[in-house]
C-alpha cells in the first residue's frame, strides 16, 4: 500500500499542540500531506510544526482559540494565502470538565459546548469554502463514546460530544453533492493529557481498566493512523457516520 497517499493534500489540525492532534499532525504530514495547526499553546505547537519540518514536511501554525472567530477566520486566512485552499479538516481540540450538574457553573458549561461544539462549527464554516471544488474533501471530527453513551459527572462533555455527532451527520448531506465527506471518530479512554486526572487516580484507573474489554488504555498514535486511513481514496464512500475506537466499551 502507498505509504505516503496523502502527497498534494493540505490538511487543518485543531489542537494540534499535544494529545490526539499533535499524533494527527505527525501522521499525516508522514503521510504526505502540508499541515495547518492551531492551538493556544505557543512552545508546544511550534515545536511540533518544528518537529514535521525536521522531517521533511510542511507545517504552518497558528497561535489561537478555537472559539475565537476572529482567530478561526484569520487560519483559514492563512491556509488560502500559503496553499490555495485545502482538502481535510480535524475538528480535535476539545476540553472536558468533570463535575456534577449542581456543581457546574454557567462559565464552566459554556467553556466546554463553546470548545467542543462551537469550536467545530466556527471551523466548518471557515474551511468548507476551502475545500470546494477539489474534487476531494474531508472533515473529521474526533467525538466520543460519550456522544452514544454516558457517565455520571459528564454533562457538558456528553451534551457537546452528542450535539458534534448531529452536526456530523447533517453536514454530511450538505456537503454529500460536493464530493466531500464528514464523519466522527469516537475514542474510548486513551491515556493523553485530557485523561491525566483518572490515569493519576489509581482507584478510578482501576475503575476504568475494569470497564475497558481489551484491559489497557488507547495509545494516541493509533488515531494518527485511523485519520490517514480515513482520508485515502478508498475511504471515499463512508459518510455521515462514526467509526468507534474504544476497546469494547461500547459493545457491553
Ligand atoms: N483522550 C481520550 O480518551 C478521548 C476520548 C474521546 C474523545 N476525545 C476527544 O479527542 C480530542 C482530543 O483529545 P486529547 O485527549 O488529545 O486531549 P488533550 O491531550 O487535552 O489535547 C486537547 C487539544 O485541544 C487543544 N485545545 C483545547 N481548547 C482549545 C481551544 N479553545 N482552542 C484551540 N485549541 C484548543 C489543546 O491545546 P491548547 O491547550 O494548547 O490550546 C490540545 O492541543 C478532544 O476533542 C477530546 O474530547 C478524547
């Protein structure tokens, strides 16, 4: 099989400063591909546009939120003005805030539909104009298996990773007659930062492993290359769907 089927495409990263974005950012630039990243932490995205540009790639990056529209329109400014457009968009970056309901506060809640729903849709909106016409197109957006399921404590997280699988479904039939395909990829529990708090808790890291069929944690380098799969032409004919990883969390 091509090891480097991407060469040509221009990919968008969000939260490509560590966890599953900095493993996308790797694998499809290793693929091929010119990535775009954003992120808000300044030495950790540069240093992993650093390290695909040691590589032999080509990473741009730039320093921004995700729920800012003025910094969502400014990387979309940038990837048109360096590449001419572009052919696959990762929706990663996303937040998660573990605290019950009567806990929450308006803030907190807002932090995390505003990070992890919103954050999404202000991205689409600035990228699809960039995608047309290319006769190829992807979007990828990294829900959950709290978009299918829940766990007490998961409100806000559940609610944005549910309403991210609606808007992947729907604008996968906008985007359907323009030869571009949208579809979610739902992790179980991987051991990247965003999980430090359970993996660091030795009685609720027990807790998980007893509920992971497979007994281990994801390794984050194993989504890098579900997303390159995912963006091969043989790929072409999956949309509006979401492909579940999550050592048979889901199946029990
Ligand atoms: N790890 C899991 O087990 C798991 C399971 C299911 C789904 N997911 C989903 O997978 C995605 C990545 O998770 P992860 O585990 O890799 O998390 P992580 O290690 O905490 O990384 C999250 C990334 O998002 C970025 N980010 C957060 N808020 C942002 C904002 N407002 N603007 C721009 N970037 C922002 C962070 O960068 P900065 O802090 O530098 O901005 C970081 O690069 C998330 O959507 C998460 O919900 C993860």
């Amino acid at each position: 099989m091509n090891s480097q089927p991407l060469v040509g495409r221009v990919a968008i990263i969000t939260g490509a400063s560590k966890g599953f974005g900095r493993e996308i950012a790797l694998a499809l630039s290793r693929a091929g591909a010119s990535v775009a990243l954003i992120a808000r932490s300044a030495d950790a995205l540069a240093a992993v546009a650093s390290t695909i540009q040691s590589e032999g790639g080509t990473a741009i990056f730039r320093v921004g939120d995700i729920t800012h529209e003025s910094d969502v329109e400014a990387l979309a400014a940038d990837v048109q003005a360096r590449f001419g457009g572009a052919d696959i968009l990762i929706n990663n970056a996303g937040i998660n805030i573990r605290k019950e309901i009567t806990e929450f506060s308006l803030a907190e809640w807002n932090q995390v539909l505003n990070t992890n729903l919103t954050g999404a849709f202000l991205m689409c909106r600035a990228v699809v104009p960039l995608l047309k016409g290319r006769g190829y197109g992807r979007i990828l957006n990294l829900t959950s298996i709290m978009s299918h399921a829940g766990l007490p404590g998961r409100t806000a997280y559940a609610a944005s990773k549910a309403g991210l699988l609606g808007l992947t479904k729907a604008l996968a039939l906008e985007l359907a007659p323009l030869g571009i395909t949208v579809n979610g990829i739902s992790p179980g529990p991987f051991a990247t930062e965003m999980n430090q708090p359970l993996l660091n808790n030795p009685e609720l890291n027990r807790q998980f492993l007893t509920r992971i069929p497979l007994g281990r944690w994801g390794e984050p380098s194993d989504i890098g290359a579900l997303v390159v799969h995912l963006c091969r032409p043989e790929a072409g004919f999956m949309t509006g769907t979401d492909l579940v990883v999550d050592g048979g969390w889901l199946a029990q």
